[in-house]
C-alpha cells in the first residue's frame, strides 16, 4: 500500500480550487462531508470530480446541520430530539442523506461513505451504538446493492480511542442481511464492522 495525500472539505476556504488543483497534482481521493462549509461543501465540490473523472469522493453520514435537521423533520425523517442533536446514524436519517450526496455532488454512485463519529450517536452505550451501527451498514449494503454506493466505512475521532467500538469490534460483526438477500455474506469487505 502508497500513502496518498488528499485534501478535505473541513475548513477549507477554497473548495473548488483545492480540489482542481489536488486533481491536477494526480490526487486519487477528496474526502467531504454534508456539514462541512455550514452544508455547501458538496456543492462547492461537485464541479472537480466531474472535471476529473480519476478523482474519487469520500463523504460522510452522520453530522448535519441545523437547516437540514429542519427539513428532515419536516419530512418525517427525524423528531424534534433526533434533529437538535446534530448527529444520526438513524436508517431512514442515513438513506436520506446518502441519497442527498448524490444529489448534492452530482454522482449516480458515491465512491465511499463513511459514518461520521458514530460514537456521538449513543454516548456512553455500547450496546446502544454497536446496533445503531449494525443499523446504518445495513442501509449502506442496500445502497451498494442498488449501485448508489461503492464502499463504506467509519470516520471516527474518538470512537476507537475512547474504545465506544474497536476494530476487533468492526471486524467481527458483519452488518444483519438485507431482507430477502440472497448475497449474503457480501462479496467483498466494503466497511470496518
């Protein structure tokens, strides 16, 4: 394996100039996220993948910001609780958002998806996060199943650190089938859990 460099999102000024250049200079990856640039990221990026058709996207479900939390729970994805919390691993929450960054980054199909410090969706239970994890995968392997998404995965801070999950964890507890699966296990390893 090369260590490569790529360039996110987070804080980032310039979004679509970091991009073009990262892909100009032969960057495989850009990684971002629905809340990065208070939600504009997505956007901002869209144009440098499709320029560069090499250059693959990572992005993120999870955090959200708080004109989203508005409109999932005008829609019924999410409850007033759910929302204020700024972060869910909720099903129909990781649909809705993986079906938004398509929308968002102009991609029939997103390279990776990564569930975005899963350990702030139940501090403190691990029981609690290990299913709300199991949960989000299972969404995601319907995803790939559908051909909306590539791969995914975790993008953690503190969950490994702070052992909310492990990687012993991850690598033992393959996400419950999909409903009337008939590929199940999954052919090829496409998350940490």
């Amino acid at each position: 394996m090369t260590a490569q460099l790529a360039p996110g999102t987070h804080r980032c000024q310039a979004i679509p100039e970091a991009a073009v250049r990262a892909a100009a200079s032969g960057a495989q990856w850009v990684d971002t996220a629905p809340n990065h640039a208070t939600g504009r990221a997505q956007i901002l990026l869209a144009p440098a993948p499709a320029a560069h058709p090499l250059l693959n996207v990572s992005t993120r479900t999870g955090y959200f910001t708080a004109a989203t939390g508005t409109y999932t729970v005008n829609d019924g994805v999410l409850n007033q609780d759910q929302a204020a919390a700024g972060h869910s691993l909720a099903p129909d929450y990781v649909r809705r958002q993986t079906g938004r960054n398509r929308e968002q980054l102009g991609r029939d199909r997103l390279d990776l998806v990564l569930l975005h410090n899963p350990e702030r969706a139940h501090p403190g239970d691990r029981p609690a996060l290990h299913r709300a994890i199991r949960d989000a995968f299972t969404v995601l392997e319907q995803e790939v199943a559908a051909g909306h998404v590539a791969g995914y995965g975790v993008a953690a801070w503190a969950g490994l650190e702070e052992e909310a999950f492990t990687v012993g964890d991850c690598s033992s507890r393959p996400p419950k089938p999909p409903t009337g699966s008939t590929t199940w296990p999954p052919s090829s390893c496409r998350s940490a859990w």
